[in-house]
C-alpha cells in the first residue's frame, strides 16, 4: 500500500524503512499506519515458501516496523517540546 503524500508532510513526520528497502510514511492516523504496516507485513508473508514460515515473517516485521514507528514518534515529540 503507497500512501502520497507532499514533502512538507514527509519531513515533518518522516518515514521509516523496511529491511527490504521498502519506505513506508509515518502517517498521524494510528489505525491507518496499522493497516500500511499489516499490509507490507503480508507482502512478506506471501514470499515465504512455507505457511508457518509465513505466519512468523509476518509477524517478525510487523513488530519490527510497530517499533520503528513508535521510536519515530517518540523522536518527533520530543524533538518538538
């Protein structure tokens, strides 16, 4: 899932990086960042050979995006107190 956004909005918030290479936009609605994550989480998913393989990518790079994300929040607030 691609989400376009203008550059002002790309360098306020950032975007972060999949191991693949993949660069994903750090969106301010939650539940819409959840949704891109799960998404490119599936795209992983699907290029193992095996479903229990699948499953643990899955689930591997969901938590390692949920974490780049959350430490991207966690820089932008406190880069703007």
């Amino acid at each position: 899932m691609k989400v376009y956004c203008d550059d002002n909005l790309r360098k306020k918030i950032g975007v972060i990086f999949c191991e693949c290479g993949e660069e994903i936009l750090v969106l301010p609605d939650l539940e819409e960042m959840a949704r891109c994550i799960q998404s490119h989480a599936e795209m992983h998913k699907l290029n193992q050979i095996s479903k229990s393989n699948g499953k643990k990518e899955y689930e591997r790079i969901e938590e390692q995006l949920t974490q780049k994300v959350l430490l991207k929040i966690v820089d932008f607030n406190y880069d703007n107190c």
